[in-house]
C-alpha cells in the first residue's frame, strides 16, 4: 500500500522568464503591454519571455526582444531575480538592466508601447513587475506608491 496521498496537489513547476528593463538616458522605461490572447492581455510590462532549454538568460533575452520588438540588445546581465505566482504560472523572473540595442522598435505582436518615468503613467501593470518597479524608485531616491499603482 502507498504511503502518497491521492489528494496531494503537485509542486507547480517554474516557468524560467528573461526580462529586460531597457532605460534610456533620461532615466525613462521601456513599457509594453500583453499581446491579445495571452494572460492578462492588455497589462503593461516589461518585455521579455521564456527561458528555453540550453538558452542563457541573456540569449533568451535577445531572441525574445528580436521577436517581439524588433530591436538587437547589447550586453545584458542579470539584475534581479523574483519569482510570482499567477493563477496560470508560476514564474521565476531574471531581470536585466539593459542600456544599448540597435534596431528601429517595431511592435510584432500586436503590443503598444510606451517610454514611462516614475511613477508610471500607464495602467494596468502587470503585478509581477512590481518589486522591480519598487526598486528602480529606490535607486532614484523616489517613493514607491503601490496603492497608486493597483488602483489605476
């Protein structure tokens, strides 16, 4: 007789996801939103995408920016990490600052985007992003508002 019970519920699986926090000189952001279709469609974030097998967090990064927004990043090293749990993944976020890309941004899959300051002006955000958004205030000597940022 098995000692497991039948009612267990399986330890979830991360989702490995590269995310790049592209600034520009100005101290402004990179924001895109949620393409239609995908969870939580129409939620800014920033951009970025799956880890797959053999990849780099760096490689994965470039490949999904070339996908996504057109662009070709230089150097990219991970920042943070973060994990979230969202009812449809549970995501472990490596965070890469990134500075220099060449290419003209072109919006492949259907997204908007915006180049945002802080505090954000575009809502809503995606919640995953917000420990990172929290940060970055940090770093800039600002306060992080987050009732601010869930009301929008």
């Amino acid at each position: 007789m098995s000692d497991a019970n039948p009612l267990a519920i399986p330890a979830r699986q991360h989702t490995e996801v590269a995310v790049g926090v592209l600034l520009r000189p100005d101290g402004a952001l990179l924001l895109s939103t949620r393409p239609p279709g995908k969870a939580y469609a129409g939620y800014w974030e920033f951009p970025g995408g799956k880890i797959e097998a053999g990849e780099t967090v760096e490689q994965a990064l470039r490949r999904e920016l070339i996908e996504e927004l057109g662009i070709t990043i230089g150097p990219a090293e991970v920042w943070k990490v973060t994990e979230h749990d969202y009812p449809h993944a549970l995501v472990r976020l490596h965070w890469c600052k990134v500075w220099d890309w060449t290419g003209e941004f072109e919006m492949r899959e259907g997204q908007e985007m915006a180049w945002q300051q802080l505090p954000l002006q575009v809502r809503p955000v995606l919640p995953g992003a917000y420990p990172v958004l929290e940060w970055l205030a940090q770093e800039r000597g600002q306060l992080f508002d987050l009732a601010a940022l869930q009301a929008g």
